[in-house]
C-alpha cells in the first residue's frame, strides 16, 4: 500500500511539473516506488525488532522477578504489582 500510494504521487507530481519535458513519467516513477519499498522495509524492520525487545523485557521480569514456589512475594514481576494493573492481562497469556 505504501509502495502503491508514493508511486501514484511521485506519477502526479512528475506529470505535473515535467509532463512536456519527458516522454514518460513511468521510469522515474518506478524509481521512486523502488526506494519507497527500500524505506518502507528499514522501517517495519525497526517496528519488528522494537516489538520483539519488548516481549523479551516482558518474559525476562517474569523470569527474573518471580521464582517458582515464591508467589506474592515482594519480587513479583512489575506485570503483577499493584501500580501496574494496566499489564496484568499480560499475565493472563501463557
């Protein structure tokens, strides 16, 4: 979608400032969507791999906060305090 939306701009803009001066605006254009697919991809990259330290900040307080046999103690993960109920349905999720 975003390869599609840039490469119809990029066509109009193109069309409309340089329209008699090219034979084609289908080069360029192509061009363009080329580098918006290289822009697009760093960026889910980026997305991906921020989700992905998130879910491993989130597993590493449930392992290092509550050790087995040690309910309610005073290490409970930050998802189970009392300050944090926003997290708890995190919890739910096994």
């Amino acid at each position: 979608m975003i390869i599609v939306c840039t490469g119809a701009l990029a066509y109009f803009a193109i069309e409309g400032k340089y329209g008699e001066e090219l034979n084609s605006a289908v080069g360029p254009t192509f061009f363009v969507m080329i580098m918006a697919y290289f822009v697009a991809d760093m960026f889910m990259e980026v997305y991906s791999m921020a989700i992905d330290v998130l879910m491993h900040c989130f597993m590493t307080d449930k392992e290092t906060h509550d050790p087995p046999g040690e309910p309610g103690s005073d290490t409970e993960p930050y998802c189970l305090r009392k300050t944090c109920p926003h997290l708890r349905p995190l919890n739910s999720c096994k």
